[in-house]
C-alpha cells in the first residue's frame, strides 16, 4: 500500500473531538501515551456503540492523528507546535487559525489547494461538491 504525504485524522476532527479540551489532555497526560489514549477514550469514545477494544482503536486513532498534524510525538509529548497551540489555546479563532496555516504550510495543504485548481481549470470533474 502506498502511503499518502497528507496527514489523516478522522479521530481527530472537530466532529469528534473539541481541540481545546484536546490539548488540556495531551497537557495534562503528557509523556504516557498510555493514560492519554485512555483519558482520550472516556472523554468522547466510552459512549459509542462498540465493543471495549473499538473504544481503545478511536482514541489510538485520535491519539495518531495528533501525531500526523505534528502536535505530538509518539510518546504523547507535546512538540514544539503543539506548545504553541497550547499557548495559543485561549483564543479560539486564533487557534484555529494556527492549525490552518499548519496544515496548508507545513503539511502540503496548499498542494491539495492547487490541485483542485488545476482540475477545475483543466475541466477534470470533482468527485465532491463544491
């Protein structure tokens, strides 16, 4: 299988989890990647209808979407952009904000961005709406 050079985080998108509340844990779990799964887990996944090790595979899969978007390292610590979310944590719109310029300078968003474009102008017909 080839792997992609955008990162994926369906576990880690604002229809799963709140980032602000996310990044409280990540702070507060910091280095036990173990306990962060598990606080990730109760925190959004304990209501879901599945079985126990289902649970544990979301919050995993939360846990490695933070570590695609460059917030954490394997071993749940914060990196340097995930201090700087953290920091920034207070303001909202700011937050967002960061993580979007993340994504589209650092993570080859743009290229997503350009692609789209290309097909567009190119008359290639997008598979979603626009």
């Amino acid at each position: 299988m080839v792997k992609s050079d955008l990162p994926f985080g369906s576990e880690f998108s604002p229809s799963q989890i709140k980032l602000t509340r996310l990044l409280e844990i990540v702070h507060d779990n910091t280095g036990d990647w173990h306990d962060l799964e598990e606080t990730i887990r109760q925190e959004w996944f304990d209501t879901h209808n599945t079985s126990d090790y289902n649970r544990g595979k979301l919050a995993n899969n939360c846990k490695l979407g933070m570590i695609a978007y460059g917030i954490i390292d394997r071993d749940g610590n914060l990196t340097p952009f995930g201090v700087h979310l953290w920091e920034t944590r207070a303001n909202e719109n700011l937050l967002y904000s960061e993580l979007a310029k993340h994504i589209l300078i650092k993570l080859r968003g743009l290229d997503v961005i350009h692609t789209v474009d290309d097909m567009r102008q190119h008359g290639r017909r997008l598979l979603c709406n626009p």
